[in-house]
C-alpha cells in the first residue's frame, strides 16, 4: 500500500518528536541538523512557499523546544542544553520557560554527575 507522501504534514510537534527521537537513538548531531534545516524565528515571516514541499519550514516554539532538550539529557549531553540555553534568543528568538528552566537544572546536575564519573 503506497501512501502519497503530501498526506503527511511537517509541523512543529512532529519536528520537535523527530528530532527527540533522533537523539534518543544517540544522534545528537543529525537532530540538531534537522532543527536547523527546518526550523526558522517565530518572528520570522515564513516564505510563502518553501524550497520543497519535502522540506518545509516551521516556526518553532518553546513546547516544542523543551522535548528536544530534555533527550538532550537523557543521553547525557548537558553541554548542548546549555548551549540551547545561552544561545536560544539569539537562535531562536526564543524565551524559556518554567519546563525550559528544569531541564536547564537538570543538565547541570548531570553535568556535575558526568565529570565526577571520570
């Protein structure tokens, strides 16, 4: 059974689950590729039509932020949740919130918890 791939839209949840599960899988890096591919500023008018239907861009928002970060976490790589952290304004035009804030203290207990391992 083929299924016509225009069925399947790219939104900003199913950008946000794809690149979470990406990392969960211990691929940090093509997830985070993928965010910058598709994702543009909330402040940003999208292009009105984008380069292809396969790749569109979505304006991303913190709820669908907070998930990526937090696989970010689970595989132990508090070093990008704190460059999300440092760098999620500018990048994104992005302001944390509460949920942002705990996954931002728990990177730096599992920071702490990484270097005393060594």
């Amino acid at each position: 059974m083929e299924t016509d791939p225009a069925v399947f839209q790219l939104d900003k949840e199913a950008l946000s689950v794809g690149a979470s599960v990406l990392t969960a899988s211990g691929r940090p890096v093509e997830s985070f590729l993928l965010l910058e591919r598709h994702a543009v500023k909330p402040s940003s008018p999208l292009p009105p039509q984008s380069p292809s239907p396969s790749f569109p861009q979505i304006a991303l928002d913190i709820k669908a932020l907070n998930p990526y970060e937090s696989s970010l976490n689970q595989i132990d790589r508090p070093d990008i949740v704190c460059f999300l952290w440092d760098n999620m304004s500018k990048r994104c035009a992005l302001e944390p919130d509460v949920v942002t804030l705990n996954i931002l203290l728990e990177a730096g207990i599992r920071a702490f918890w990484v270097l005393w391992r060594r």
